[in-house]
C-alpha cells in the first residue's frame, strides 16, 4: 500500500529507537503483531504450474506448505503432522505422489489437506481421521501473487493492498511470467532495508549508475517534485539498465505515457514492487533474525517475447543485481552502526517523509494489542 502523509508536521523528527533494530523482544513483537496478521506475499502461482506441485516456505519460524490441489486451486497449511508434529516436507518446491504422506509414522492426507491415512491406527481404536485435517492457512492472489495470513478472521487482501491493487492493472502482472528470481542474505534487520527503498539521498553516493539515467535522484528525491506516484523517465532512457534501453520490448497495452514512466510501491510490511515500461520486479524480505534478513528478487516479463529466439534481457538482470548489491551492502553498514552505543536514534528530514510514514504505520500495528 502506498502510505500517505496526513496532516501538518515539524520538518524535522526523531526516527525509531535504535534498539528497534536489534532487540530480541522488538523482533518478537513484530512477529507476532506485524508478519503474523498482515497479507504476507510468498511467491507466484507460476511457481506451481501443475496438481500436486507444491512450495514450503519458512516465515518467521512458521513453516508453510502450500500446494496446488486436484481442483487446481492452490492451499496453504502448516506444514505439520496432526499425529506427533513432524514436519511433512523439507524441500523448498517439488512434485507430491498424488497425497501428503509424512515422512515419520506416514499418516497420509489429500491434497486439499484431509486426512486420508492412518497406517496401523484405525477408526476401531477412537480416531475419527475428519477430526484431523491438516491446519489451513487463508490464502488469497493478487496479479499473480500468492499471499497468506496467518490470523484467525484476515481482512480482504484487496483492503490491504488498497488503490495500489487496482491503480496498475494495465500492466497485467498477472500476464507476465518469470524471467530470472535472485536470491541474497544480507546481515540488517528488515526494517532497514525498508527504509532505504522509501528514500533517495543515499542515491547519488551509493548509486552513481542509476543517478546516471535518473538524474532525479542525483537531487535525493525518490518522487517527482509534485509528489505524483510516479517518476518520468528522461528523454532516452526506457528502462533501467546502464544504458537506460534494452531490447525487451514494452509490455503491451500501456499508454504512451506509461512508456516514459517508473512506478514504484511499498506492500506493507515486506514487499516491493518496481513497474517500467518493459518489466516489472518484486522484492521480498524475509526476516530470519534481528540481524539476519534473506531477500527474494523477481523479474516478470511479457512472455511473448520471452519465447521467441535470441531474447535477451541481461542487461536489466545484471544492472539490477548491481543496484541491489548496492543496497545491501550499504544496509549491512547502517544495521552495523545502529548498535554503537552513541546512537540512540535518527534524524528524518522532510526528504525522508516516506519513512516517517512507514514507522509511524509500522508503530501503530507493532504496539497494538
């Protein structure tokens, strides 16, 4: 969602306390009251194209298994055995047998998470095997997108996602396809890393190449001077890539405006989402730790152009692996900085408003009951 300044403010204000970044109890609150409430984004339906394909993914210690049913809907559960807590699968993606077996005593259950199976225990001795389903886990998609919730009553992912998940229809994320997924771990807390995607004046030092064809931000503004959602592209430039062209080709269907522009938006609490005329990427983090954050990074094209021979889109992988590698590295030193005992908090200027904005939601939701 993209967060909106409401109201007058000072123009100078204290960021959050420094121990917010690396405190135990801090990180455990978040866990509970943040990534275990919000609509978490954990991959892209594409990722299982056929019935019984299936992905684990680890959030925050959870272990969730999600898989694509008989029906061809994908589920999500725990991925834990009802019979002694075993975990069922250990792979991060593969293909299931037609059923969910466990791997310890072998209770089995449907793919749509039923139990189905109960070797050497049957209904004679008490267990009714409808009363031990596998725990499920909501799970809606958006454009593509598959995103969980792990409380009890979620609110529609359309209510989270807010205008940003209708603003950019035209470019029909869910069309695209994947064209390369990047994966880092990076020593900063997550919040850090937020917090360098919401601002620019770390742009002209830790970004020389991308201030080469966006020379906005050799000014440190991460919007246009008259706070649109978007910024234009100068004359030239078509994309990012150090030459600011490629030869992928404009994603059909945008108007001629869209092909001079850049858009870019925060889904609250982890993700991002970078939309130019001929690609769009996402970025996920996964907290691990305090000090510990693992990071996906996808880039979805038009796959039209994809199959067709001699297609080429390096330039953009390659030119994004630097701005990213950029980025973290200059996280790691910030996560690093922030323990010195002479630092109990920053400083935000007026240039940083988009990270007032994202502390103060992420205060309101940290701190409620």
């Amino acid at each position: 969602m993209v967060v909106k300044i409401e109201g007058e403010r000072s123009n100078v204000h204290p960021a959050l306390p420094a121990g917010d970044f690396y405190d135990p109890g801090i990180f455990e609150l978040e866990r509970e009251r943040i990534f275990f409430r919000n609509w978490i984004c954990v991959g892209r339906a594409e990722e299982l194209p056929d019935v019984a394909d299936f992905l684990v993914r680890d959030l925050l210690g959870e272990s969730l298994l999600l898989v694509r049913d008989r029906s061809s809907r994908i589920q999500a559960f725990y991925n834990v055995c009802r019979h002694r807590g075993s975990r069922l699968r250990s792979k991060e993606a593969g293909h299931l047998p037609g059923v969910i077996q466990c791997p310890y005593h072998a209770w089995t259950y449907s793919l749509e998470g039923q139990l189905v199976g109960t070797p050497n225990v049957s209904p004679a001795d008490g267990l009714d095997r409808g009363d031990y389903p596998l725990h499920g886990i909501a799970l809606e998609t958006w454009e593509g997108f598959l995103f969980v919730n792990l409380s009890e009553d979620p609110r529609p992912l359309s209510d989270h996602l807010g205008t940003d998940g209708t603003s950019y229809a035209r470019y029909r994320i869910g069309d695209l396809r994947l064209g390369k997924v990047n994966r880092y771990e990076t020593a900063a807390n997550w919040k850090i890393i937020v917090e360098n995607f919401c601002e620019c004046l770390h742009c002209p030092t830790i970004h020389p190449e991308l201030c080469e064809i966006m020379p906005l931000y050799q000014r440190g503004l991460v919007v246009e001077d008259d706070n649109s959602l978007g910024n234009r592209l100068p004359p030239g430039v078509s994309t990012w890539t150090r030459t600011g062209r490629s030869s992928v080709p404009p994603i059909p269907g945008l108007t001629d405006e869209d092909r001079q522009m850049y858009y870019g938006f925060v889904v609250f609490p982890n993700m991002f989402v970078n939309l130019l005329p001929d690609h769009v990427t996402y970025e996920i983090l996964w907290p691990v730790s305090p000090d510990v954050t693992k990071v996906t990074y996808g880039f979805l094209l038009d796959p039209g152009p994809m199959s067709q021979p001699g297609f080429d889109a390096s330039d953009i992988y390659e030119f994004r692996d630097l701005i990213l590698r950029q980025d973290l590295a200059v996280c790691e030193l910030a996560h690093r900085g922030v323990r010195s005992r002479a630092f109990d908090h920053g400083v935000l200027p007026p240039q940083d408003e988009l990270v007032y904005a994202f502390e103060q939601q992420y205060l309101r939701e940290r701190d409620a009951s």
